[in-house]
C-alpha cells in the first residue's frame, strides 16, 4: 500500500479468500515533523514500540464474520519503518463498508500511552474505476459516487457516503439505513457501529488545533457564535491556525490531508457546474425525493450535513452539501468569514458554488487526479 495516502479503496475479497495488506505507519513522521505541525515526543523512532486498532467499522456489525480485522503480529510494531497488518474477508450479507484504522505511541509492553498519532479510512468497495464529467467543459472528472459509499446504488442507503469537516481527513458517519428509508429523527449510522465510535462534539476553544484534530479523529470540532476570533462562526480552528487551515485542502495539489484515496483528491471548484434545476432531477419523485440524478447514472443521495455550531446531524433524506478544496473568505468590520465552496441542493433549491461555513460536515466526491505519485 503506498505510504503517502490517508485512505486506501480495495475490492472485498473472492467467498472463502483471505487477503492481507500491509500499511505503512510513515505518514506519523511526516505530520509531526512537518510545516503544519512538530512535536518531537510524537516521532515514531528506531526503537518506539507503537500499537494500532480499528477505531470504528461500519461493517462486521452482527460479528459473525470479520470483513476487516488486524492481524495479531501487525497489530503492533516498533520503529517508523514497520507496517500496520490487516486482512479482508469475504462477508456476504455485507461485502463492502469503511473502517478507521489507528495508531498510538506504545510502552515496553505494548499497553497505549498516548493519543492517536494517525489514523488512515479503508473503503471497501465495488468502486471500477468509472468517471463522469458534469463540470460543463472543464474536464473534471469525478468519482460516481461520495466517498465511503458502500453502494452506487440509485435510491439506496448505502450510497450515502460519508461526512467531513472542510479540511480534515477523518471522515464522519452520516444518517442510518433505517432512517433514511422510513424517515423520523435524524440518526447516526454510529448506532449500528462496530468499534469505539465516538459521537463527541467539543468546541473550537478546546479542540481546534490540528493537533488535536489528528489526536481525536472521531471528535467533532464544532464553531462559536460571538467569537470574533472564531472567524465569525466559520470555523473549526482557532485564530492562530486560521491561515494553515485554508491550505488543508488545495486545488493545486493533494496535502497530507485530503481524504480522497490515490489517484483521486477532493474535487475542485466548479466540478459541479453542469448541474441545474433542469437537469439535475428530484428521484423517485417531488412528492417523495432520495436525491437528484442526473441523466441515468450521476446520482446524488440526500445524506444530510452537521451542523458547524451544534456537531447534530440534519438534513437526511432533504438535503445534500458536497465539498470542494477550494475555499474563500470575506471581512466585514475586521471580522472574516471562512468557508468552503460547495454543491448544494434540496428539494427547492441548487446551487453548484455554494459558500458553506467550513467546520460543517458534508460529502466528499473525489476527482480523478493523475499526478498523485
């Protein structure tokens, strides 16, 4: 597996097959010694012991077979050079799903002492390879489906995908099977978690550091209403970091902190810019919408958004915000605003360059990115 990416896309194994794979663990040092951040006690070293678990799995919820599980020899290691181990299972009530994998400084006896160092997502899926281009001419081109979709699936659940916050790499669950199908209150697919999912939401006083961001990668970081230096309730960090974080997703460029796997980034602005009200059709209906589509195959499920003030899910089966790397801002009375350009839509409403507050959560659909070495 190549050691430079955050998320790695793998087909679920043959019935009977088991498939080992091997995750280098160098991403650790290079964020920690990085521009962004240095902290010289989290440096994986020659003789640091370290240990890894899955933090969260959306798959293997009945445990009657594990689709992903870590071996017992690759569970832990010692030294920046050794690799997380894990295999794949074929599971057929439910071959595809995610799963978060992370890592923590270890002692002499391999117990945990700290706080995760990094954490990499494992999309299994049925993904082909397949484009599409709906960026009217600008050749854009974008993965069929949000990233973390178990499923293509027109009007299914699992094609909802996953959330993030505009500029991490983590990604968040979004609404449940259950809800999505027969409607109520808006709930976490976390209910039907395998893993130590945490749904805890901190404010940015607390948590909005991109240390602490890296260290609870299950956290939501949510803004501040009257906080000036909380870039007028745009924001997931604090003023300081208000700079880096507008180049944690580029353009021009995949950064050690784009969720999308190789080959792939989050898409640029514009990458929309085909849709509207014409084409981009409410399914099955008006009266009863999943999502929109657009021609027989471009599929857009409403899989909801949380919210950048509360971290609390909305939105599922009503509405949809997908990111885009590129950001912007205004001031007003030496106040910025940050946010994240965005496709957004609705029932009523579409719009494919849409200013969201950035500590939100939304949906990521990746762009082909050739350049990705």
């Amino acid at each position: 597996m190549p050691s430079n990416q955050n998320s790695f896309i793998l087909p679920s194994p043959n019935e009977g097959e088991v498939v080992r794979y091997k995750l280098p663990i160098s991403r650790v040092n290079q964020f920690w010694v990085s521009d962004y951040e240095y902290k010289r006690s989290n440096v994986i070293k020659k003789k640091s012991k370290w240990v890894a678990d899955i933090i969260w799995k959306d798959v293997d919820i009945k445990g009657e077979i594990d689709l992903i599980s870590l071996t017992a020899s690759g569970s832990k290691g010692v030294g920046p050079d050794s690799f997380i181990e894990f295999e794949l299972r074929f599971d057929p009530s439910e071959p595809f799903g995610n799963a978060v994998i992370g890592i923590k400084m270890a002692d002499e006896k391999y117990n945990p002492k700290s706080d995760y160092l990094w954490s990499w997502h494992i999309w299994i899926s049925d993904y082909d390879g397949q484009l599409q281009d709906i960026s009217g001419g600008r050749g854009i081109l974008l993965m069929d489906r949000n990233l973390g979709a178990k499923n293509n699936t027109i009007g299914d659940p699992g094609s909802m995908g996953l959330l993030y916050q505009w500029g991490r790499k983590d990604p968040f669950v979004s609404g449940s099977d259950k809800f999505w199908l027969n409607g109520g209150t808006n709930a976490y697919r976390a209910t039907t978690l395998a893993g130590s999912w945490s749904s805890r939401v901190v404010p940015y006083t607390k948590g909005g550091t991109l240390e602490y961001a890296v260290n609870n990668p299950t956290t939501f970081i949510k803004s501040q209403d009257g906080e000036k230096n909380n870039f007028n309730n745009s924001e997931w960090q604090q003023e300081s970091y208000g700079g880096s974080l507008s180049t944690l997703w580029q353009n021009g460029k995949k950064t050690i902190f784009d969720p999308c796997p190789k080959g792939f980034k989050v898409a640029r602005r514009y990458a929309f810019a085909s849709l509207n009200k014409d084409n981009f059709t409410l399914f099955p209906d008006d009266e009863n919408p999943k999502g929109r589509l657009y021609g027989n195959d471009v599929w857009f499920p409403f899989n909801g958004v949380r919210s950048s003030s509360t971290g609390k899910l909305s939105g599922v089966r009503t509405l949809l915000y997908v990111w885009t790397s590129t950001s912007s801002y205004a001031t007003n009375k030496g106040v910025a605003t940050h946010w994240g350009r965005s496709l957004h839509f609705k029932a009523t409403d579409l719009s494919t360059d849409l200013r969201v507050k950035r500590a939100a959560a939304s949906a990521v659909r990746c762009m082909a990115w050739p350049d990705d070495s």
